[in-house]
C-alpha cells in the first residue's frame, strides 16, 4: 500500500532558531498518528508545515505522492484538501452551525450542500443545532462542530492540533475514543498533535515521540512504554524511575537489586556504569523477597497504590501495588524486579565521576 | 510506493519559485509612500539648493529654539502635573462624583488648542466679559489703570495647551496606578511612609514609563500646533517654518526649520520608545480588581471633587459654553451657503481620507499577519507609521517637495513630447492635503486594525484556509465582519483628527479652498472670533464623539484603550 503522507527529512526553523530539524515519517491511508511531545518541541510547526503554513528549510512533504511542500515551494494551504481541527476549536463566531459546518462546502449547493451538512452533524449527533451559534455551544459539542466542519469537505487529511486539550479530563476521554471510532468508521487518516500522553495512546495506532525538533521514536504505544530507545522516550512516557547499574560480561547488568538480563545498549562495554529503567510495574511486592524498601511517600489512585520506595543505597523506586495492600509510610516492603523488557540506558552522570562505590550484590 | 517514487524521478524537476507577493508588494509601496515626506525633508535639508542654514543660524533660528523649548517645557510641566495628580486621586480617593470624573476628565481632548486659544481671548481680552466686569467693579477706565494678565502670550499658550492635552497623561497614568498591585503601596505604607511619600516614593516611579510617554505624546501634539502659537504670536519652529515658507518662498529654509524640528520628534519618539519599553516590564499586566480607595472625613472630600473639576470646568466647560453662546449669537452670520460649503469640504476630505487609511492599514495589517514571522513586515508598518509625530508644517513641506518634483517631471515631459504644459497635478491639490492627512493618522489606523486584528485567533485563518478559502477571501468573510468595531474605531479618529487637522491643511490646500479649520483659523486671525465660534463648535463636537467612545470604555471596566496605545 503506497502512503499517503510522506514527511521526508523536514528542517523548518523561526527566524534564526531551528524548531524542527531533519524529521522524516510516513502514514499510510487509514492511519491514526500521533505527535507526541513536551510544549516547544516543534510537534504543532509539523502539522503547520503539512498544511502549508510554515516554509521548509530542506526536505519535502508529499502527499498522494505529490510534492506539496520543499524549500522552494508551497503549494497554498486552500489548495491542499486537509482538515485541520485546532485546540480553541476555531470555529467562526458569526456564523451560525450550520454555516461553520458548511463553511468547507463551496462546490455545493442548495439541497445537497443541507444533505451533506445534516449527515455531518449527525456524525458527530449534534443533529438538531443548525441554527446555534458557536458560543451557545459547551467545549465539548464546539469541537464537535469543529470536527464537522473539517471533515464535511472529505479532506485527503486530517490533522489536529491538541483537539482536546481545552476540555475538562473527564470528556476528553470520552470525546478522544468517540472521535477515534468516528475516523475509523470513515476510513479518515489523521495526524494529531499532543502534549499529553492519554491523548495519544487513546487515540492512535502510531505515536512519535518528540524532542527538541527530532523524532525520537515512532512506535506503538505499547512499545514506547516497554522498549524506549532513549533516556528522553523513557522519562517522558509513564512513570518510572532509574536504578544504578554496571555491565557485566555478556548482557548481564549487575543492579543492586538483582542480575538483569537484557540488550545492553551497543557502546557500553563492560564495566560501564549503566541506567535500568524500572517502571512502577516491574516493582512487585513480595514478602518473602530478599530485597526491602522504605516506604517514603504513598499516593493512593483508586485501585492501587504508587509508592515511592527507597533502598538501602539511597536510589528511589516506585511501585504499583494492589490497593489492599496498605502500608504505612516508613514501612520496610518486601519487594522484587519482575522486568519483562530490560532497558539500559549509559549513566552519562556516573562516567565522569567513576563511581568508587560497587553496587551490593545478592 | 515505488510508483510515487517513480512518478517523481521521472517528472521534470520543476522548481517552482514562490510567486511574487502582491500583498507585499502592496504594503511596501505604500509604506514607502507614506515614508515619502519624511524622506524628503531630510533629502532636502542635506542638499538644499540654496543654504540658509547660516542666516537662520544668526538671525531668527536661536529664538525660535528658544520659545519651542520654552513652550515644551512649560506644556510638559503643566500637563506632567494636571494628569499625574488627577489620575492619582480618581483611581486612590474616594470622593463625590469620582466616578463621574473618571471619564469628565477626558473630554477637554475633544477641543483643538487653537479653539480653546481663541474662547479664552475672546474671554479675558480687554473688551472681553471678564475684564468689563472687573472695570465696572473697580471704575477703571484704561488698560494702565489696571494690570491684567496678557492671555496672548507664552505663559497663555502653555495654560492653553496645557488644558487640552493633559488628558493623554491623565489616561495613561490612570491605567498605569490601575494597574499597580496595592501590595506594593500597601507594602511601602507598612514600612512606615506616608500616603504621599508612598505615593512618590513606590507608585510614581512605578507609573512613570507610562506618564513619560503621555508626556510625549503630549509635546507631540504642542510640537504640531500652528493655530494658536500663531494666533498668541509666539515664534517657535512651526511660525518660522510658516514665515520662511509662506512669507518669504523658500522651501529649502522651511526644510532646514523642518529638519530641527525632526530632531525633536526623533527626542520625543525615543522617550516613548524607551517608555513604552519600559512599561512591559514594570506592569505586570495584571489587574487589581476591587481596589479600596481611601476615604477623606466628611466634607473634605468635596475638596477632591473641586481639585478635578478645575481642568474639567476650564479645559471644557467654559470654553465650550462659551463656543456655544457664541455660535447661537452668531448663527445668522455664520451659517451661509459658504459655512455649509466649507463643511462639507471637511466632511469630504477627512472622510476620503478616513477611508483610504482604513484600506491601507487593512491591506499593512493583513499582510503583517500573513507573514507573521516577518522582521520586514514589522519595519513596514512602523515606517508607515511615522507620520503620527511628524508635525502637521513640517509634514506639509515633506509633501510639497516629492509632488512638486513629479508635477515638474510630469510636465517637462509633456511639453517635450506632446509641446502642452500639463502644470500642477498634484501640488496645491484636494489630492495633497488628503494625503497628509493619511500620512499623518495612518498610525492610529493601523494601530486600532492590527490591535483588533490580533484578538483573532490564528487557528481561525488556518481553519478557513484548509476549508479551501484563499487570503484574500478569508479577510472579506472572516476577518472583516470580526474586527468591524476596530474599523469603525480606526474611521472615526482618522475622520476627527482630520477635520481638526491645521497647519498642513493650511500650507497644502488649493488657493482660495476653505475646510472648516481653516476657515475659524482666517476668521479668529481677524479678530472675528464670534464669527469662527460656529464652525469651531462642529469641530468641538465631531471631535467629541471619539473621546465619549473612549469615555464610554472608561466607565464600563477599568481597561482603557488609548488612542495611541496600541501603537
């Protein structure tokens, strides 16, 4: 299957600052992506670039495998047939909803353009609203609308910029996996942008997370939780924290709480102080453990507990546990590594200082 | 895939340039026009055909420094005290009618100095009302009998000026204390000051980036004024441009006079620069809601009340009761075929005028916004900006130049090519004194289109532009009918401001073409000020209906959105 959208080696930069720099991926018909990543990383000037608002230093973007975008073209925005859906909704406060819904519908007329905009809005079951206007309308039935109003053209793509961020946490959940079935249903392929991590794994098939102007990895959620392939991937998505370690011969890392066995990132030769990720998760409570940790902070989500726990050693875990498990702050807990994917990362703090002190060993 | 790939290799590489800008290329041009005069008063002093710069030097040019310092200086002082100190007492006292006087306080900014120049003379002269009255207490009889102070003088013309332009401080110190957290003053008070030294000590210099550019804009304004410097025969820069010009036919002379008095507005610009800079970083922006203004025991706060009714009654009242009385004495005099004629002459000419500035700052602002990012389009609009300081003669001289060389050029060539004189096209034309009235207010029109403009979301064109709309259409049907009220603001001033507008009128009308500025300017010169009253009294009130819009905003919330402001 050919792709859609081909971004190809896109530098982009503000003045004289380089905002995204040599980010390249590809989305095939149907996809839903995603651009994950902190504010100022440059996720929102891609999804400008794509629809035509922001020029290119170097690369290209092609879309239906015509090039709409290189340093010294743009193919107008108007001319490009893309949605765009936007955090403040955008919707178009002097027009009733039924003409913002209609907006995007010029080579209409009459009674197919009332047909097209009326089965738009019962997509997105606003039926019935044609004649409100924008403000009568909560955040949640505005973006919507705004959803309407984008894919009433049948865009080639759609992208959306933090469609949910302005909503409170509970409808952006609902609304995300009602818009998500919504695209699916309509075959629509679409790019969104977010900062939040909910966002992304509710809604789409591929995440890239991004930083500083790079891709830093373009996988599925699962993977990107599980199998980071930085420091920054790891820190950004989930919770976790990072437990001291030293290659071993092979690819064993010796931590202190036990022998991991994993791929040990390509440079670290034996000897080299490494960074184990371990999420909340791989900490398991046992009793009957050889390893204990100090309860030192607890924080109580419902169906579990996420403590903060230290170690002898001073080096801070957290861990998930079952929310019957209550235990007291100050509390020793048995505790043991239970780490399906092992993700080593070379302690760039421990190289310059050569740490004297060798991790205890079981 | 491969297919794409394929497609690609095989299609001629086609580098498609970026296609000129017309909207660029729109906005250049007409910032470069607007530039225009200014440029050519600086051609013209560096290369004068003929330098007079050594006989000015000697012989007239030192006084006329002398009394425009003497009258900035004076104007500067008197407008630095009436606004500081009323803004002070409406936004931190409690007293009768404050709130009243919060917006009273604005309306003297509705009356060209000139105006107030001629009630005031009409009012204290030696026939005047005020000095009958006083001879018909006392029986005297001549003017030695008596010493009575001249209105006619330096000292008049700063009270006169001073009254009619402390409102810019006024404005801008009132939103500045408003601005301020009481923490601040609060602070100061629990660290032992007293209100007043709390007062000069914390919230004056707090205000001060914001009072140094009402200041300046203030001075702008002096530096502008031709009708009553002219009428009280003091002899700043502004009469000496108008001798060396109008008198005596030199244009090179009048640049040179032209050219010192840049050299103020590029001092006064500076000092609202710096101010203006200065303000993001003193005021934080946000706002104190339910301030507690202190309450003076019993009847003392009627003191306050008469404090701020001083400027209000004098800067105001009066002379407009006077103008009115006046014009209802007058009426059968005044209002001819010729009175409505010149009328409409304003009416067309600042109307013209409003409208090609609302177009032109449309099409800046717009291209501004479509190119966001872009340093030059910055530049752009502030070179099209200038002409806000220019003063109305110097600006008036700079458009002479550049139209006169055109006419000449245009009609050289005709006479070689076609053996006719085409003479003056534009020169002493409705056309030039349009254009200097563009030139001139184009500022505050763009400033009103790009502040509304930016309340705008960008999403908002991204989103009509993905739906399919081109940028010109995405203005006419998304832009316009959002920002109309920013329109209508940036029309209205541009109209007033040009109905009042003197010197460059003056200097740049055709012969024997009146507006109704000029014509109370030739009436009050000959002494027929009661003649002048009813075409004064129109200024008065055009020149009115900006400032209730702005008083209207300042009663209904504490956001005060200044003329120039948005600058």
């Amino acid at each position: 299957m050919s792709n859609l959208l081909e971004v190809r080696n896109i530098t982009c930069q503000f003045e004289k600052t380089r905002v995204v720099e040599d980010v390249s991926f590809d989305l095939s018909e149907g996809t839903l992506a995603c651009l994950l990543g902190p504010s100022g990383c440059g996720k929102t000037t891609i999804l400008r670039a794509i629809a035509g608002f922001h020029p290119l230093i170097s690369g290209e973007i092609c879309l239906d495998g015509e090039r709409i975008s290189s340093p010294d073209y743009i193919l107008k925005p108007e001319l490009r047939q893309l949605g765009m859906v936007f955090q403040d909704h955008a919707l178009f406060p002097h027009l009733s909803v039924f003409d913002n819904v209609a907006a995007g519908l010029q080579d209409f007329r009459g009674k197919a353009k009332k047909a097209l905009v009326h089965s738009m809005l019962e997509r997105v079951r606003l039926n019935g609203k044609e004649s409100r206007f924008p403000h009568e309308l909560s955040g949640g039935q505005q973006q919507r609308i705004a959803l309407a109003r984008a894919l009433a053209p049948r865009p080639r793509l759609l992208l959306m910029d933090e469609p949910f961020s302005n909503l409170d946490v509970e409808l952006r959940e609902t609304l995300g996996v009602e818009v998500r079935d919504l695209l699916r249903d309509s075959g629509t392929t679409c790019l969104l942008v977010t900062h939040d991590q909910q966002d992304a794994f509710t809604f789409s098939d591929k995440v890239g997370v991004m930083n500083d102007g790079h891709i830093e990895q373009w996988d599925n959620a699962y993977t990107l939780y599980h199998e980071p392939v930085s420091r920054f991937v790891a820190d950004f998505i989930g919770q976790g924290a990072f437990l001291k370690g030293r290659v071993r011969e092979g690819d064993i890392v010796e931590t202190e709480l036990a022998m991991l066995h994993g791929k040990v990132p390509p440079g670290c030769k034996p000897g080299c102080p490494v960074k184990v990720l371990v999420r909340p998760d791989d900490v398991v409570h046992n009793d009957a453990s050889a390893f204990s940790a100090r309860i030192v902070s607890r924080n109580f989500r419902g169906s579990s507990y996420l403590y903060t726990l230290e170690l002898d050693s001073g080096t801070q875990l957290l861990s998930m546990v079952h929310s019957h498990h209550d235990h007291a702050l100050g509390e020793q807990l048995g505790i043991e590594l239970e780490l399906d994917h092992l993700v080593v990362f070379p302690d760039e703090s421990a190289r310059d200082e050569q740490i004297s002190q060798t991790p205890h060993q079981a | 895939m491969p297919e794409t790939g394929a497609k690609q290799n095989t299609a001629p590489i086609r580098t498609v340039r970026m296609r000129v800008d017309l909207w660029q290329v729109g906005s250049f041009l007409f910032a470069a026009l607007a530039a225009l005069p200014v440029l050519a008063i600086i051609w013209l002093a560096l290369f004068p055909e003929e330098n007079i710069w050594p006989h000015l030097i000697s012989t007239s040019l030192p006084g006329y420094l002398k009394s425009t310092l003497i009258l900035m200086l004076g104007v500067g002082v008197s407008v630095f005290l009436t606004g500081v100190s009323t803004a002070w007492l409406v936004t931190h006292y409690e007293f009768p009618l404050r709130r009243e006087f919060e917006w009273l306080l604005l309306l003297p900014l509705a009356i060209p100095a000139y105006v107030i120049a001629y009630m005031y003379t009409d009012l204290l002269e030696f026939a005047g009302p005020v000095q009958q009255l006083l001879r018909s207490i006392f029986g005297w009889e001549l003017a030695r009998d008596y010493w009575f102070p001249n209105i006619r003088s330096m000292g008049g013309g700063i009270l006169m000026m001073g009254l009619v332009l402390y409102p810019y401080v006024y404005m801008l110190a009132r939103a500045a204390f408003l601005e301020q957290s009481p923490n601040q003053f609060e602070a100061s008070r629990l660290l032992g000051h007293s209100q007043f030294k709390s007062f000069l000590k914390v919230s004056l210099p707090i205000a001060r980036p914001a009072i140094v550019v009402g200041v300046a804009l203030a001075l702008m304004e002096t530096l502008n004024d031709f009708g009553t410097i002219d009428f009280f025969a003091i002899q700043t820069l502004t009469a000496g441009l108008y001798d060396v010009w109008l008198g005596m036919g030199n244009l090179g002379g009048a640049a040179q006079i032209a050219t010192t008095m840049l050299t103020f507005v590029v001092l006064l610009l500076s000092l609202e620069y710096f101010g203006r800079r200065r303000q993001r970083f003193y005021q934080s922006g946000q706002r104190f809601k339910a301030k507690t203004r202190m309450r003076l025991p019993g009847h003392h706060a009627w003191w306050l009340t008469l404090f701020c009714a001083v400027p209000v009654v004098a800067g105001f009242v009066i002379p407009v009761g006077l103008l009115v009385s006046l014009a209802i004495d007058y009426f059968d005099e005044s209002w001819t075929p010729q009175f409505r004629l010149y009328a409409f002459n304003s009416l067309l000419l600042s109307s013209s005028a409003a409208l090609i500035a609302i177009l032109i700052a449309l099409l800046i602002s717009y291209t501004r916004r479509l190119n966001r990012h872009s340093r030059t389009m910055l530049v752009v609009s502030r070179v099209a900006s200038l002409g806000y300081a220019v003063p109305g003669a110097v600006l008036a001289i700079g458009v002479i130049v550049p139209f006169a060389a055109w006419d000449n050029w245009v009609d050289s060539l005709a006479r070689q090519w076609f053996g006719f004189s085409t003479g003056l096209l534009l020169s002493g034309t409705v056309f030039a004194v349009v254009f200097a009235y563009v030139v001139r207010f184009l500022a505050v029109s763009i400033g009103s289109i790009e502040s509304s403009l930016s309340k705008v979301s960008d999403s908002m064109d991204m989103a009509a532009r993905t739906l399919g709309y081109p940028a010109h259409k995405v203005l006419t049907r998304f832009h316009l009918p959002l920002i109309k009220g920013g329109i209508l603001t940036a029309g209205m001033v541009v109209f007033v401001d040009s109905m009042k507008e003197l010197p460059a009128t003056l200097i740049l009308r055709p012969f024997n073409f009146e507006t109704l500025a000029t014509y109370v300017y030739q009436f009050a010169s000959d002494e027929m000020i009661g003649e002048s009253a009813l075409g004064a009294l129109f200024i008065v009130l055009a020149g009115l209906v900006p400032v209730i819009f702005l008083s209207r905003t300042i009663s209904r919330s504490n956001v005060v959105q200044t003329r120039r402001e948005t600058l």
